[in-house]
C-alpha cells in the first residue's frame, strides 16, 4: 500500500483525529474510505456531465433523431 505525506487544516485534522468516533480502527483507515467516496462523487459528476453533452447533442441532430426513431420503427412498446 502506498503511503504519502499530506497537510490538513485545523479542522480537516480534528476530523480525522476522531476516527474512532466515525467507526474507523485507524486514521488511514477514514482517510482511504473519503477518497474513496470522493473518487465515486467525482465519477458520478463526470457520467452526469457526459449524459447532459449527448442529450444537447441529440437535441441539435436531426439526422440522429431520424436515425434513432427508424430504429425503433416496428418495436414493442
């Protein structure tokens, strides 16, 4: 596992200094588990991001509306 060297503020260190106290055996522990969480946040935000640049991109092409509703043609509702 690697390891690093960071610099917290005040208050970013007395969270972690009560690790315990949020159910973690250590302060790695609670630190690994919000990078974690943020890696997942950041993820969700970027398929978001994407979905929102297809969708815009869908409204403004014709051909792709013509192009997608010949496909559905002839499929169950």
């Amino acid at each position: 596992m690697g390891q690093g060297k960071f610099s917290f503020r005040e208050k970013q260190a007395q969270f972690v200094n009560r690790y315990l106290s949020h159910g973690f055996k250590d302060k790695s522990a609670l630190v690994r588990a919000a990078l974690d969480h943020f890696e997942e946040e950041l993820e969700r935000e970027n398929l978001k991001k994407s979905a929102s640049l297809y969708a815009e991109i869908y409204a403004e092409d014709l051909e792709l509306k013509e192009l997608t509703d010949s496909a559905l043609s002839g499929w169950p509702e």
